[in-house]
C-alpha cells in the first residue's frame, strides 16, 4: 500500500503498515460519532470532505496519473449535480430512484469528459489547462443560463426540493432508530458516502497498477516515446478524462442528494481549483496523500471559521478578517509554503507508480 | 535474402528545407544496417518518418509486403518496427522495470473492464508481464536495476534500459538512433556484444551511429546520406572507398 512516508519518525507499533491501516479504518469508522459529540455541523464538514475526497480522487487520475492538467474538473461535479437535480425533483416532476440516477449521472460526466478530451488531445500543460478552464466557465455559464427560452436549469435560482439519498426504501435525509439507538441522517450519508471513496479507491487503485496505468504514467513522462512504443495516447488520454470524470460525477449526484439544492455558483472556477489544490497539497499521483489534501483543506477552513470568529471578537471586538477572506489567504499560504519546503506535497508519491504491490500481489 | 523494410523515394521538406529526397533503400531479415551521413544529412529525419513520427511528403515505406502507416508512430511500432531516442527518453519517474512493462503495453490485451473486476487473466498476464520485463532487463544486463527510478540509473545503462524498453515491444526491426553517443569505450563495447546479441536473435537492427568504427565493424551493409540523398550503399569496405563519400565526409580535395 502507500504507505505513508512520514512513518519513519513514528514510534514503534505505529511503524508497522498493518497497524496503520487498522488505525485508519477505525478511524474512518468513528470519525462522524465523535464529530456528532461536538454537534451536527461537524459531521457535516465530514459529509463534505468526503464529497470533496471522491472528487479529489478523480481529478488525481486525469492529472496526477496521465499528466494532463484539468482546471475545468469542477464541470463534471456540476454535470452530476444536475443529473441528479432534473431526475430526482419536482423541477421536472420526475423522482427515479438513485441506482438510475447515479450511473446515468456518472455516465454524462464521463461523455463531458470525452467531449472535453477530444479538442484537446493534442495540447499539454499550460494550453490544456486554459482550455479545460474555459470548458468548466462553459458549464456554469449553460447552467446560469438555460433558463429561456424553455427553463432547463431554472438559472441562477437553482433546483431546490432535490430528493435525498434513498436506498431500499431507506431515506437517508431522516434520522432512523436501530433497536433504541438514534443514527443521524447526517451520519448515514457518512456512511454512504465512505462507502463510495472506498469503492473508488478500490477502482482507482486497480488502473493504477495495471496496464493502462502505466500508459497514463508513461504519457505523463513522454508522450513521444509512449507513442513509439505504441500506446495510443489519444485513446488513452480519452479514457483518463472520461474515467476521471466519472467520479466527478458521482460526486456530484450525491452532493445534490445531500444538499437538495444546486445552483450554477457551487461550480465556479474557484472549486476547481480548490480541488487541484487539494490533490497537488496531498501529493499528486499518491492515492493516500490525494485523500488527506481533501479532508485537510475541507476540515481546515471549516475549523479557521469557528476559531476566527471569536478570537477576533476577543482581541479587537470586532471582526475584521471575513472566515472567508482567512481562507483564501491561508490556501496561498500553504501552497507557498508547500512549493518551498515539499514540492512533491505532503505525502509524495514515493515512486508514483508503484509497481511492487502488483508483482508480489 | 528476404526484405524486411523497403523505402521506396522517401521525400520530406520542412518548409522550404528538403531534408530528405527520394530516399530508397532496402533492408534484409536479420541484418544489421547502418544509416550513417554528416551532421545535418538528414539521418534523424529518416527514422522519423520511418517510425511515424513526421509525416510524409512523398513516397513510402513498406514492410513485409505492406505499407507502413504514416504519421502514426503507435501504429508503426504494432507493425514491429521499436526505436530508440538519440536523446534519451525513458519514463524518468518510473522504475526500469515499469519501464520495460509499459514497452509490452501493445503485447497485452486487459481492457477497462478485465481491470476494474481483476479478472484472472488479466492477473495472470500482469504477472507473466512482470516476468518477462525482468528477463528483458537481465538481457540487456541491468537486472539488478529493475526497481531503480530509471532518472537514477547511470547514462549506459539508460541506454541499455531505452533498448530493452524497445525490445518489449517485441519488434522485428530496432531502429537505434546514435545508441553510443556520449558512451565511454567499455560500455561502446558492451553495446556492441548487446547489438550483436540481439541480430542474433532474429531481429533486424537499423543503426544510426556516428562513431564510425563501431558501424564500421558492426554493420552488414552501410548508406550513406549527405544533404539528404543517399550517395552510397554497400558493405562497410565498399562504401569506405566510395570517393564520393570521402567527398561528403573529407571535402573534395580528398576524393581523387
């Protein structure tokens, strides 16, 4: 596994990778009980990194496997989102049940990004990147906009009344009672949504170590020699914008679930590049550091706003620094920071594709 | 003798440049030819069009009996024809054997779906894959290197991990373009045993070399290029004498 590289400097029984991944499943496993102790917006917080790690992980294959840089990710969220939106609300009075919606939505994010992949394939790097950017603007500028002259996306105002998650019959947005024990809604969609960043890592992990990960990875490096050696780069570069699209999409049906209100601002180009940020901090091409830049840079914020407020209040009696403004301003930090001091991010990816597991597996 | 690739009047212009005209050459199963010139004859540009990497302006390439495609350089190498770089590009961030193992990407066959539910076979040819990329790598003698990031390995033996990159591939024809530019005099000789090896095994190697010794004693039969036409052919000791290649190499004064 990827095992983190920081275990070096842990003491004994925490050195040893089983005990860490025991750690980590616990952890995972109790993290919205304890978050519920200190209220139900901590568990939210939660709900949302995860959101925010699926997410992650997808943009991580198209950019920190196949090298192609994608500031337009957030689009494919924004397709799944409104998938789920039109299918599931009274906007257009339809309500399918999530096992239809959630592939179907996944599916159209992953045709977005074969759309956003076929004018680009022959561009790299800086070019890519402004393209992918004006795709993302694209959407969110369709989404604010296809209101008239027939009212598809009932424009800046959004879908509202969106349907919660409900598997066999069990409505997720309702807090259920299990022999006396009361389980949160918001702890159910916890789990839920656990269950699909586990699945996806799963997936993730399997391209990785197999044949077409290494095409990505040797497009990464050198798309001239991965040509000679006969990869199909343009096929194969399709196939990272597709596939990473899809998590983008299934990310984005649940959000819509989850929240039962979309409008185009949740997708502007500021997520995107939150999301980039997320994956570059953890460490691009390394699945486990991809995971802890969501949960920090989700969590972290979140934290600033609830100390921020009072500290302010405390010293100057006053609040002087929007939360909001705070952030921005300790994001760039903490890339500045990142680029001096780890410039391969938290948890680098050791080799970035490692081979080993896959040999011995 | 039996011809594995024919040029048949190869022209490429680079604007108003023709760097290459009406090129024609054949090249026999299982021998090893040396395509040699001055600086700027248009060597490079030869295996470029050869292997896809430029189209082309006119005339054609066939192997085995069919036209090669052009401007598609994944095509050319599922046709059997594997190259190396003059400047090396190997996947720097990946191991010597990843490296390897992505050369056999064209040999394997798992799709999206074989990987997403891990079918058996496609275990079976991850792991037959692994196998083979370290026996690759012990022939071309750097097996102690296969978990080395290949931006760690020594010059040589980058070289030597760019050819066994090619061979995965399981070509009937390397194209080396200048294999020992910037080797010292051992590792010149090691890649010259290795060369040999390799035509002894079947596969036709194409050679562009500067060092004119090692073509010299290596190769089975030689042309010569200078301003982008083929002024010589032949075996090493005839295109030696040939005056008009001692013009292109020497000047005129030296040809009598």
């Amino acid at each position: 596994m990827t095992s983190f590289s920081t275990s070096r400097s842990l003491p004994g029984p925490l050195n040893d990778p089983r005990t860490q991944r025991i750690l980590i499943i616990v952890g995972a496993l109790v993290a919205p009980l304890i978050a519920l102790s200190f209220g139900a917006s901590w568990v939210r917080i939660l709900d949302f990194a995860l959101l925010y790690v699926l997410l992650a992980i997808g943009l991580n294959l198209v950019v920190g496997f196949a090298g192609l840089l994608d500031l337009g990710y957030i689009a494919f969220y924004a397709v799944g989102a409104y998938t789920w939106a039109f299918l599931a609300s009274p906007h257009f009075g339809l309500h399918l049940p999530f096992w239809f919606i959630l592939p179907l939505g996944a599916a159209f994010a992953g045709i977005a990004g074969v759309f956003l992949g076929f004018p680009t394939l022959r561009l790299r790097g800086d070019y890519l990147a402004i393209v992918t950017l004006g795709f993302g603007e694209i959407i969110r500028i369709f989404l604010n906009n296809l209101n008239q002259p027939i009212n598809i996306t009932n424009g800046p105002q959004g879908i509202d009344q969106i349907d919660s998650l409900n598997i066999a019959g069990l409505d997720l947005a309702r807090n259920i009672d299990l022999f006396g024990f009361k389980i949160h809604s918001l702890v159910l969609y916890y789990y839920a949504f656990l269950f699909c960043v586990v699945i996806a890592l799963i997936v993730v992990r399997r391209f990785q170590i197999s044949r077409i990960g290494r095409a990505w990875a040797s497009i990464r490096e050198d798309e001239m020699a991965a040509k000679a050696i006969g990869i199909d780069t343009r096929g194969m570069k399709l196939l990272a914008f597709a596939m990473g699209a899809t998590f983008g999409g299934v990310s984005g049906g649940l959000f819509a679930a989850f929240q039962g209100f979309v409008s185009p601002e949740s997708f502007s180009l500021l997520e995107s590049i939150a999301i980039l940020t997320m994956v570059v901090l953890g460490g691009m091409g390394n699945l486990a550091g991809v995971v802890l830049g969501a949960v920090l840079l989700t969590a972290l914020p979140e934290i600033l706003r609830f100390i921020a407020i009072p500290l302010q209040m405390m010293l100057f009696d006053k609040v002087y620094l929007d939360p909001e403004v705070l952030r921005m301003l300790l994001l760039s930090l903490a890339m500045i920071l990142m680029m001096l001091w780890r410039p391969a991010g938290l948890l680098p990816a050791r080799t970035r594709y490692a081979h080993r597991e896959g040999r011995t597996a | 003798m039996i011809t594995l690739l024919e040029a048949r009047a190869v022209n490429k212009r680079f604007g108003g440049l023709q760097a290459l005209t009406d090129v024609s050459l054949h090249i026999n199963r299982g021998e090893i030819y040396g395509l040699i010139g001055p600086n700027g004859a248009g060597k490079t540009t030869f295996f470029n069009v050869l292997t896809g990497a430029y189209a082309i302006d006119g005339g054609e390439f066939v192997m085995n009996g069919s036209e090669l495609p052009v401007g598609m350089p994944h095509l050319v190498a599922a046709h059997g024809i594997a190259r190396t770089f003059q400047n090396i590009r190997l996947f720097r961030e990946m191991t010597a054997l990843e490296n390897v193992m992505a050369g056999h990407h064209i040999r394997s066959s798992a799709g999206v779906w074989d990987i997403l539910f891990q079918t058996r076979k496609t275990r079976e040819e991850e792991r037959l894959m692994a196998e083979r990329g370290l026996e690759i790598l012990a022939y071309v003698g750097i097996p102690q290197h296969a978990d080395t990031l290949a931006r760690n390995l020594s010059y040589g033996d980058q070289r030597r991990l760019e050819i066994a990159r090619a061979l995965a591939t399981e070509p009937q024809m390397l194209a080396l373009d200048e294999p020992a530019a910037g080797m010292n005099a051992t590792e010149t000789v090691g890649l010259r045993q290795l060369i040999e090896t390799i035509r002894h095994d079947g596969i036709t190697v194409l050679l562009i070399e500067h060092d004119v010794k090692l073509i010299m004693g290596l190769c089975d039969r030689v042309a010569v290029l200078d301003f982008g036409k083929k002024i010589a052919e032949g075996t090493p000791a005839e295109v030696k004498r040939n005056p008009d290649v001692i013009r292109a190499y020497l000047g005129a004064n030296h040809a009598h």
